[in-house]
C-alpha cells in the first residue's frame, strides 16, 4: 500500500469514527430532551413554583422561571 492510499484509509476511518460520535450525541440530546420533559411533567403534577427574574438592562425582559424544575412560564 503506498502512502497516498494509507491517508486515504486513514481518512476514512477518521470519517467513520467522527460519524459513529456525532451519532452517539444526536442520541444523548434526545436523551436529554425526554429527562427535560419527565422532570417538567413531574414537576407540573406537584404545581410549579414561578419566581419573577428581570435581565439587567435598560430594556431587560421578565421572565417566570419555576424554582424546583427551572421551566420559564
């Protein structure tokens, strides 16, 4: 084999790898985003606790954000 078919394999393998990671984190968001959705509907059937917050600034937004789980209402 000479050296431009090694960095080509060798290129490949590290395309294959790279796409075996970004695989593996698509799956660990969505993951991520079902643990989300339990933690707000469980924390819904208790009864969310809204704490009012307001961005510094001149034109800082309000914002309500439940204290246990952390949704913004």
């Amino acid at each position: 084999m000479n050296p431009l078919e090694k960095l080509i394999k060798q290129k490949q393998e590290i395309l294959d790898k790279k796409s075996e990671y970004e695989s593996k984190i698509t799956e660990l968001s969505n993951m991520v985003t079902s643990i989300n959705h339990s933690i707000y509907n469980e924390c819904g059937k208790l009864g969310h606790e809204y704490v009012t917050e307001i961005e510094s600034g001149m034109y800082g937004e309000t914002y309500h954000v439940c204290k246990k789980c952390g949704v913004y209402n």
